[in-house]
C-alpha cells in the first residue's frame, strides 16, 4: 500500500487513489489507525464554518469521510 502524503488538491488525491488501486492500495492514517481509501471523489463542499487546515475531516456520515483539500475542494473518500 501507498501512504498518501503531502497531497494538497482534491484532483490531485482522486488520481492517486485511482492510479493505486486495487494495489497496492491507497492509505492514510486516522487517530494512529490505518485507514484504506477504496475510492474517491472530488467534490464541491459549501461549508459552513471556515476550517483553515488542509487534511481536516469537515464532514463525516455511515459511509465516507469529507476531507478538506487546498482548492476550496474536498475529497470524499469510500
């Protein structure tokens, strides 16, 4: 698996979990686990209160993660 690291743009992280998977696979860590990213999407967040850092979970439900990127975009992650 491949650790995705230093990744500011929503495109840029979508391309790369796409280009790894199925493997070696796409990763990253959440509270000191390893969290496998199976897919992805870019996606347009109008978000409400302002989160300055790149890499902030913004959004959570049952079945993905919305994680701030640099664009004024967020990643979410399947």
């Amino acid at each position: 698996m491949r650790r995705l690291t230093g990744i500011l743009l929503a495109r840029d992280v979508f391309n790369k979990v796409r280009a790894l998977d199925p493997t070696p696979g796409a990763f990253t860590y959440l509270e000191g686990n390893v969290l496998k990213i199976w897919s992805s999407e870019e996606v347009n967040q109008d978000v409400e209160a302002k989160f300055d850092k790149v890499g902030t979970i913004i959004k959570q439900d049952k079945k993905n993660i919305y994680v701030l990127c640099g664009n004024e975009y967020s990643i979410k992650s399947k």
